[in-house]
C-alpha cells in the first residue's frame, strides 16, 4: 500500500553514506515538532551479544534529535545542527524488529538546543534515551 | 609488509554483523589494558555536512570502552560488557582519514566499569571523547 | 494552613549534614511513585552571575532522582542508592524563588535503575533536568 | 608556614553564596592552565550514607571546569563561563579529608569549551570525574 503523499513526502532515506549504510528512516512528517528516525533491526545491526549495537542505537537517537532541532526552525527537518554532546541510557536489550527514536525539544536559545530523544520497538518499550545538546550550525559556515 | 604475528593476533574483525556494517577493527593486543578501535573513514561513513557521523564516532569508542573493560578480566578482551549510559562529547569535525579509539579504564568494583575513551585522527587531534558506565555480563547469562 | 498529616509524614527535613547545609525538602509523599525535592532559593545558593549555583541544582535533581529509587523499593522512600553517574542539562538560569526537582524511573533491573528528573520554577519553568543511573546498596554493605 | 604571596593571590574564598555555603576554595594559581577547587570535608558535606554528597562533589567538579574555561581566556580565572551539561561519575566514596577537583580544557572553539575535570583525595584515589560543556557569557550580556 502506497504511503499517503503528504507523509511520503516527509520521509527522508539515503540522504547520507551513514544513512545508506544503516539503512534508518528520517521522519519529519509528524506535525508535532517531534523529528522521528526509525530502523527495521538486520543481522547487520547487532553486538556480540546478538542485540542491537549501542553505536546503532545512539546513531538513531542523534538523527531524531538532530531532525527536530532543525524543525524547530522549518518544516523541511534540514537545517543543519551539530551535535554537541550526547549521554545515552542503554534501558533495554533488542534483537528483532523495528525500533523508532522520537526526540523531543527541551529548551535552548538561538544557538543552543537541549533535545532529549526516546528508542522504543513497535511494542511500546523503551529501549534506550538520549539527552543532548545540539548546536545550529551559523550562517557563515554553510556558504 | 606483514603485521608480527604477536600483533595480528591481537586483532578482532568482522566478529559481529555491526563491525563487518561499520568495518572497524578492534585491536586487544596493545598490551596496556586499553582496548582499541579503528576505522578508515570512507563515504559511507559520513554526514549530511559530509563529516564522520556521531553514532559511528560513539560507536568506536563504545567498542574501546567495552573492549577496555574486557581486558581487564583477561588477555582475551572478549569476556561479554554491556554498555549501561555512555556521554560522548564530539569535539572537532574530521572527514577522511584513519581515527583510533582507545579506552582507560577509571575506576570500578566486581559489576560495574567507569571507563574513558578517547578518538583521534592520525595526526594526533582529538576529534571525539567519551565516558561511560560498563558492566560485566553477569554469568548466569551467558550459559 | 497546616498540611494534612499523611502530606507532612511524607516530608523529609534535615536528615543529612548536606541536606541541613543546603536547606532542602524531600517530599516522598507524592502517591506517584516519584521523589520530589524543593529549595526556596536564598542568596547563600547563588552563583557569581547572580543565579542558582549548578552544583546545588545537580544536588537537587540527584536528591529527587535516588528518591525515587527507593520509592521503587517501598513507600518510606528511604531505601538506600548510590548514584553511579549523572547528566545534568542546565537549560535556564534562576535567581529566585522555590524550585521542585521530580524523578521519574525509567527503566533498570535488579540492582541498577535509569532515573530521569527536572527541576522546574513555581511558574513552570524547566530549569534544568538530569539523566542518571542509579544503583540499590547491597544489603550486605548496610549491616 | 604562610603560602608565597603569588599562591595566595591565586586563591578565590566567599566569592559567592554558594562558595561560602559549602565551603570550597578556587585556584587560579596553577600556573598550567588547570582550574582547582579544593573542600575540606565537614559534616555538612556528608549524605545518608555518610559520605561526601554528589551535588557538592558535583560543584567542586562544576567549579574547577568553569575555572579553567576562564583560564583559557586570562590569568585571572574569572571571566564567566556558563556550565550547558555536565555529566558525572561517582566513582569511589569519601567520608573525611581534603579532596580537589582539577580541571583540563580538551577542546573547543570561541564559544563553547569541553572542559573534563577530576576529584582526587590527598592519597591520590580518583573520587569523581566529569566532562562538561561550557560556554562563554556573550559580551552584551555582561553589560
């Protein structure tokens, strides 16, 4: 079944060679300033203990809270920030299936954003979090 | 020219379905506890600002870390870490080249590590930084 | 007006020399299963920019956050954990007037526990928040 | 036996509500670019497990930081800097003595600094560490 157009239309893939690499989602079509990063899990993505890789699961977390940083100024989830510094919180392990990090727009000022993101699997557990600072990258440097 | 097999010994790759994905090698032969962790960075390595992408930064030194905390059980540097919460500081852009995580090993009783890494490029800069929280697969859970 | 006996049973005043030093209250009566811990903020808790010390801000969401752990436990909230490591985001300065920090639990096993807290201004200000990991003490180490 | 005159100009006592509060001393006087911070523990530092609390072992680590990111601009140490994150590991329990918190500047630009700290006792034992992102107060603001 085809995806409706206006939410088709919101989905970023293989924007990046990470991206690709990967093989995550970006989902800026939510209408709620939330950006949205998600991941159907493969062999490809695991640790020696057969679960989803920390670095995977912190790279999902970064990109959905980078994306709602860049929501926070427009709709297209494609202005650029930074990350700054990123703790994440590894909850829960996962070895299957698809899990989709949400982040959140926390404070911050005209430079400065603090973004918090949340990992869960379709089943509704929390797999990991994130809190990050995020930085908008200036003007001149986008020339 | 050959690596001296005492070296090449020390080498892990491919061991796990993310390290052949990223492609970085892990390195437990340095002989000072400090588990290592390479990568040669290529285009599927990189960011929308066409940098090396975070999650594969922390993802070395999530690697280094663990390996880190394996080394101090034994030579192996495969006694099974989970990473628990990881902070990762992303200190300076790099875009091309080989950068090296190495981790150290800060303090920590019977369960659970405190262990730093750090991520450099060839020339030496400091590109990423990390402190995390390990702990040691308890072993009823490996059988 | 006087609080209702089963509000102040659920007060904790001066229990510690830092919790004496500092002036905060711990409010495990919440019925929510999340600590709280307040400060009215005198000029002995400022900085030199004027504003609440970041210090005694981490002091109060680590407060409100091991609380928490031990309302995990049982309703006396009094149940001993260390905080194995902490992430504060100072997010808005404040210079005046109560602060509350809430705990929130967010996951954990057995023993370690991943608490989350914000400390927010009467107005509803988020001042500042913190991600944790927290750890129950072993009983053997309290006789 | 007085401290040389240059050492004590170094040292910054009840600069704020805070610093008198808890009781902890600044110093600038390192010569090598490290922010100090220095407490001797009393009483009024200790939590319920009689031992050094985590928000004023988080201070001493805040303030070392901060000082060292005013050290990188002059020797006075006390161009503001303002703590964004920080993020900290309670690695091993104090109960009694002097413990310092010494800052290193790892990184940055003009604006924000990543600035790591540690917390030793005087017979050398790592108590804490942090690593933390800080910035510098914009001129218009100090006006």
């Amino acid at each position: 079944m085809p995806l409706a157009p206006s939410k088709a239309a919101g989905l970023i893939k293989d924007e990046t060679g990470a991206q690709s690499l990967i093989g995550y989602v970006v989902d800026v079509g939510g209408g709620d300033g939330c950006g949205r990063c998600w991941l159907d899990i493969g062999p490809q993505h695991l640790n020696r203990h057969g679960m989803l890789h920390g670095g995977i699961a912190a790279a999902l977390l970064d990109n959905a809270s980078g994306t709602t940083g860049s929501l926070s100024v427009d709709a297209s989830g494609k202005v650029p920030f930074l990350t700054v510094s990123l703790t994440t919180q590894f909850i829960a392990p996962i070895g299957a299936g698809r899990v989709t990090a949400t982040g959140r727009l926390m404070g911050g000022g005209r430079s400065l954003l603090y973004i918090d993101a949340q990992l869960h699997c379709d089943a509704g557990r929390l797999i990991a979090s994130s809190t990050g600072v995020f930085k908008k990258v200036p003007a001149e440097r986008l020339t």
